[in-house]
C-alpha cells in the first residue's frame, strides 16, 4: 500500500469527489478496501467497499433497512421526488416491497422473457442496419440507449409515438439520487416527475377502459393485480411505472455503452469473445462486474449492528459500494481484469437478496443480444473521440461514445 493509496482512503469523502474519481474510481475503492473498508464519512454515515460486508448488509433485512423516508426527507422535503423515491419498489421494506415485487415480477417471468427475444433482435438489427448507413455513430445515443426504452416501452406499451421524453425524463429522476445534488438538478428531477406522471395517468386511464393480456403487457398486470384480489394503490402504481422505466433504461444502457468501451480497452477479449460467440453469456456478467452499471445502494440501521469490526448505531446511513465489492480480490482473483470466460462470476451488479434486481433477466437478455449481434456485424468497430462519462458516481456510464463502425 502505497502512501498515495492512503492518502486517498484518508481523504475520501462521497460529497466531495474529484474529477479524477468520476473518471475512475476504482483506485481509490482499492484504497479503500485495503486501508479502510467500512469508512466512516465526515457526514456520520459509512462506506462499505467489502464483497462479504455487502452480502451482509444486502441479506440483513430486519438491520438493514431499504425504506428512505427518513434519509429522503431532509435532501428532498415535501417533493415529488421525495413522493416517487419513497414509493417505488427499490426504497421500500417487506410487506410493501414483498407485494409490489411480486406483482412486477409474475410479468416478468422466463417465459415473457423468453418470448421478447425475437422482437429485441429485429430491433437490435434495425439499429445496427441504421448505423451501417452513417459509418460515424454515437454507440450510446444510437444503440444502446435505444434499445431499453423501446423494451420498456413496449412492455408498459407506450405509443411509439409517445416515448421521446422517456430517456430525459429518465436521466433527470435517476440524476436526482446522486450523494449531492444541485439546485438544478433537484428542479429538473421533480419537472421530470411531474411531466412523468401526468403523462401515466392518461396511459393508465386508456388501459383501465382498454386492458391489454396481461402475460406481456406489464402495465395492465400490475392495474389488474392477483388473482387474490391484491391490488396497487393508484400512487402506487403510477410511481412504480416511472421506476420499472428508469430501472430497466439507464442500467442496461450502461450495461452496452460500458462493455463495448471495455472491449475496446481489452482487444484481446474483444478478439476472444469474437471468436468464441457462445462466451457472450459469461462477457456480459463479466462487464456487469468490471465496470457495474449501478455504482452505490443505501441502507439504513434499524437497530445498533457491527460489521466488518465496527459497531454502528441504529439510524446509521450506509453506503453499499458495488463498484468496489466487484473488484474485491477475495472474491475475485486478478479482478482488476476483464476475463469474458471468467467462471464462477457472483457479482452484485444486480444486488443479492430480497431486493436483487427484479428485472436481471431482461437486462441480461438485453445486453447479450446487443453485443453479440453488434460483434458479428461490426468485429473492426474503432472508438473515433474520446468517450464522455456522465459525470455521476451512482449510476456508471457514459453520455456518448464516439466510434466508427467501417
């Protein structure tokens, strides 16, 4: 450990982050991990960068707690997105997050999974076809962007014409859960969820007096219920809707635009996994764990608790770092890189527990589409600019990334 490295764990602190940190954290989680791995911040809450002190927090449910009603409250106030973020699924606790999980995932099982597989292909090879006719593209506006907000958009079956705004809409909600955020950002976020939801409540109106089949129209499920009566209560619904978009766009467009980036940082797995296309499976965890898409996750302590040697008191916010558990050398070996055949891969890009992520299958089915088909057409494609990151540490991805496809 170098002094360096501790000068950088000494000095960490998630409201005061660098230029240098936005553009690659992961020296400092290292520093971290090594020197100082459940880092008390100067705000009072702490920092796990650990595999094994994550998988406990994300397994403790009754310690750890999801709900961030009283962690919200004082950086939102009486907003709506204080309303949203405290009433979607990822920030609630069991019953609430037990009901609402459950109604999303019966319309996400295997089999509607499996059976929008065709329809993700043609998109995906309309896309490469579009950006075969240009030679010069943005890989994030024109292809992996794109592709969640159409998945999502067809399972909630919002109008072709009707899905434009989804994207900003999209950023602005997700920008709003950085550890800081700027007045701004905090008012684009609450327009974004006002537009959002006058938007649904039209949507939802014509689905109550026209229901679609509920196997794979999400939203007429979750109007709909169980078969037990169980129903979402309409703000419920609405915001829920807004975080199925949100979950299943930003996640899984960093899941493209950051492994075909990290290809391009590693020619020799980019040749590997083009000439052994049945890897793709074990690539895409591999990307979901070298570069995660969703950086951070928070709790809070219900009750005093130690972890990793370190007694906390109830009420104590915690930092759960995914970026850095995924590099966790005790977990992974040689984990600073990337290995597209590497097997066993227990990553927590989607979480673990009671809240793993509840659309990982499609995400998954998303990115390996996506980069095998753009493999097979594109095997010389060549980044042709500089890429450029969002400038976010929660959600780890880039606003554009110039390339030529040949």
């Amino acid at each position: 450990m170098t002094a360096d490295a501790r000068e950088l764990a000494a000095t960490f602190d998630l409201e005061k982050l660098t230029p240098e940190f936005y553009a690659n954290p992961y020296p400092t989680y290292r520093a971290l991990r090594e020197t100082e791995p459940v880092k008390r911040l100067p705000n009072g809450s702490y920092f796990l960068t650990r595999y094994d002190d994550l998988v406990a927090a994300y397994k403790n449910t009754k310690t750890f707690s999801s709900d961030k009603k009283k962690e919200f409250a004082p950086k939102y106030g009486a907003s709506l997105l204080y309303e949203h973020h405290t009433t979607s699924l990822v920030f609630n606790d069991p019953p609430a997050h037990t009901r609402v999980r459950r109604l999303i995932m019966g319309a996400l099982s295997p089999r509607a999974i499996t059976g929008m597989e065709p329809d993700l292909v043609q998109l995906v090879d309309r896309l490469l076809d579009a950006m075969a006719a240009k030679g010069n593209v943005d890989l994030i506006d024109d292809f992996a962007a794109a592709i969640p907000i159409e998945v999502i958009g067809n399972l909630l079956d919002v109008p072709q014409d009707e899905r434009e705004p989804l994207r900003d809409w999209s950023l602005a909600i997700l920008g709003a859960l950085e550890p800081v955020v700027s007045p701004e950002v905090f008012a684009r976020g609450n327009t974004a969820v006002k537009d959002f939801l006058c938007y649904l409540e039209g949507l939802v109106a014509c689905r109550r007096a026209r229901p679609g089949n509920p196997d794979h129209d999400v939203l007429t499920r979750l109007i709909q219920g169980e078969n037990n009566g169980e129903r979402l209560t309409e703000q419920e619904l609405l915001h829920n809707c807004i975080f199925l978009l949100n979950a299943g766009h930003e996640t899984t467009t960093n899941l493209i635009g950051n492994g075909l980036v990290a290809l391009q940082n590693h020619p020799n797995e980019m040749q590997r996994l083009i000439g052994e296309p049945a890897l793709i499976r074990t690539a895409v965890e591999e990307m979901l764990r070298y570069e995660s898409s969703n950086q951070l996750g928070n709790r809070m302590t219900v009750e005093p608790v130690e972890l990793g040697g370190i007694a906390m008191l109830a009420g104590t916010p915690v930092t759960l770092c995914i970026g850095a558990a995924n590099r966790d050398p005790a977990q992974f070996p040689d984990p600073e890189r990337l290995d597209v055949g590497r097997t066993p891969n227990r990553h927590l890009a989607f979480g673990t527990g009671a809240h793993q992520c509840a659309g990982m299958a499609l995400a998954r089915l998303e990115g390996a589409v996506a980069i095998s088909r753009f493999l097979a057409r594109f095997p010389n494609y060549a980044l042709s600019g500089a890429p450029v990151r969002g400038g976010r540490v929660r959600f780890r991805g880039f606003l554009s990334v110039p390339c030529e496809v040949g």
